[in-house]
C-alpha cells in the first residue's frame, strides 16, 4: 500500500488504550466500525496505523476506491468489475476506506461501497470507515442504508484540536 510520508510513522500506539482496544476487537470480533472526528483529529492516522500494522489489511481514500473502480470497469469491464470489489470483500482481514463523504460520488459507487459492508457484515469480516460526516448527514447526502449500517457497528469518536493547527 502507498502511504504518504506524512503517515509513514503513524502506530496504533500514537492513541490512547480505549482506541486501540476497540480497534483491537472490532478487528477480532469482524465489526464495522465508524471513525468520526473533526478535521485534523487523526482518523486518516488511525487509518494509516492499521493498515501498516494489521497484516491483511487493505486502506482507500473513498475516492480512490471509486476511481479504481471506474479504472476495472473501462479496462475489464462489468465482470472485472465484479472480480475486483469481491477480492477486496473476501480476501482483506481489514478493510479500510478513508473519508467517506469528502468528495461526491455518484451512486454506482455508494452502491459499490454498500456491496462491500454487506458482504463483509454477513462474513463476519472487519471493516473500518473514517468520516467527518455526522451520519445523519451520511443518511441524507450518501445512503441511508450505508448511514444505518454504520450506526449498527461500533462508532468510535476521535476528540480534540486540530493536531494539523497544534503541530
Ligand atoms: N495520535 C496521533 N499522534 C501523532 N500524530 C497524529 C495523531 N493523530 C493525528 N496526527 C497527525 O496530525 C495530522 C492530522 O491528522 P489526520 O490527517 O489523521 O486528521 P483527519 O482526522 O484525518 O483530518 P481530515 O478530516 O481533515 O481528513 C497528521 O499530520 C497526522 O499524522
Ligand atoms: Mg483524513
């Protein structure tokens, strides 16, 4: 995976022990947990600790997942496609999206998103969103199907300054 420098040191270590508990067992027990939090409150270094940290783990920025999907559908077509978000679905221990609600995506790829959350639900795999969005406001703009299942797994609120302003 391609972690920006920025992130390059980022360790589950860098969060207080209720956090990485709950990491910790959302990953044992295949949850889907929500990583809300105002911007600079360290939900993409949360995010980017996983993925260096749990072996099998798979992270994307919301919009590159839908970008790489549009990349499988013009090079490979629907079946590409489909082979594609069901090796992300079955193969990943922890599967990553990063900033759900940044930019506006069409529905294809909420649909996409929502494809992913079921399958993994019903597996019992683990899967993590980060988002700045309240879910109800995820309810109004994305999916409420999406916003109710993020409201049924675990939501886990990340506090404090803006680390990006503190430095
Ligand atoms: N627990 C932490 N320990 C050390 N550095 C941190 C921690 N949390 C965040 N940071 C650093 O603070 C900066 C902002 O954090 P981050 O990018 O994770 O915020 P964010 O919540 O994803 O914000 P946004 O909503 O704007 O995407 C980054 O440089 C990040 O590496
Ligand atoms: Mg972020």
């Amino acid at each position: 995976m391609n972690v920006p420098d920025m992130y390059k040191s980022a360790l589950l270590s860098d969060f207080g022990e209720p956090v990485k508990q709950r990491i910790r067992l959302a990953d044992k027990m295949g949850e889907l947990i929500t990583v809300t939090g105002p911007t600079g409150s360290g939900k993409t270094h949360l995010a980017m600790a996983v993925a260096r940290q749990v072996p099998g783990s798979i992270l994307f920025h919301a919009t590159e997942l839908a970008v790489e999907c549009a990349a499988q559908v013009s090079e490979w077509g629907m079946g590409g496609f489909r082979k594609f978000i069901m090796e992300i679905q079955k193969n990943e221990r922890v599967v990553i999206i990063d900033d759900l609600g940044a930019a506006k995506l069409t529905e294809f790829y909420h649909q996409a998103l929502l494809w992913i959350i079921n399958y993994r639900e019903s597996e019992g795999l683990a899967m993590i969103i980060t988002t700045n969005k309240t879910l109800e406001e995820i309810s109004e703009t994305i999916d409420d199907r999406i916003a109710s299942r993020m409201a049924g797994g675990v939501v886990l609120e990340l506090t404090g300054e803006d680390r990006r302003i503190a430095g």
